[in-house]
C-alpha cells in the first residue's frame, strides 16, 4: 500500500521552495517600506545657512508734524521718527543724499491720513509699514530694515 502524502510534500518526499522566497521578498519590501517611512518621517532635515545681516544703524528722522486730512477739524499727527539702515558705506551715502526726499514722502504719506486712520489699534503697524514702503522706494543700493516711533501724539 502506498502511504498518504500531505499536502507540504511533493512526489519524492521535500517541502516546496516557494513558501520560504516569498517570505524573504516580503520582508525585504518591508524593510525598504520602513527605511523610506524613516528618512521620509524622522531624517533630521539639513538646515540652510543663513547668511548673517549686516550690522544695521540707527538714524533719528526728528520730529514730524503734519495736519491730518480730516478737512477742518485741524487735527494733527506727530511723530519723532527713528529708521534702522544696513550699515553700509554704499546705503549710508545714498540715505544722506536722498534724506531729504525721504522726508518729503514721509510728509505725503501722512498727509493723506484721517484722525481715524492713526486712533485705531492697528494704526501704529499700518504706518510703520507705509513709511518703510516710502523710504525703500528711494533707496536703489539697499534695503532699510525697519521704522520706529519714539513719539506718536494724535491732537
């Protein structure tokens, strides 16, 4: 009589080659699977060098004083303003030639502010931003960095 084979074994008595393969490529994919999870993830990210700004300067604008465009009311704004510059022989120079233009702008753009246009909450921010604006539009060689109020009075 012959003897009954179970299904791991084939005609002459060895297990199939297949299963442990298998299990092999599964495991690889796996791996590879969780090592681009990984650096996908957790791989710390290389950080950019920042290239360092140059020392900046602090220039006193004075005092400005314009009436406010509420009609008669005669209200009025004053300021005393501080801008910071690069310090930069090149944008050093240009600011002192042009600061007189510069204070012109700044003028303008005041003029053209209502009484409620410098009250609100946000009015401070709003105008640093215009007046910054202002005065990068006459420097061609560089940039100013930012503008302060080291005196803001609305009457």
């Amino acid at each position: 009589m012959t003897e009954a084979t179970t299904p791991a074994e084939n005609g002459n008595g060895k297990k199939p080659k297949g299963m442990p393969i298998r299990l092999i490529v599964l495991l690889v994919v796996a791996a590879a699977l969780a090592a681009v999870a990984y650096f996908f993830f957790y791989a710390p990210v290389p950080e950019e060098k920042a290239i360092p700004k140059p020392p900046i300067t602090a220039v006193d604008m004075g005092v400005l004083v314009v009436n406010l465009a509420d009609g008669t009311n005669g209200r009025y704004l004053r300021l005393s303003v501080v801008v910071e510059i690069p310090e930069d022989k090149l944008i050093q120079d240009e600011f002192k030639k042009r600061e007189h233009r510069i204070r012109h702008g700044f003028l303008t753009t005041l003029r053209h502010k209502t009484s409620a246009d410098v009250r609100s909450l946000d009015s401070m921010d709003a105008i640093r931003a215009d007046l910054l604006d202002e005065l990068n539009r006459h420097l061609t060689t560089g940039e100013a960095q930012n503008v302060f109020f080291t005196e803001y009075m609305v009457q």
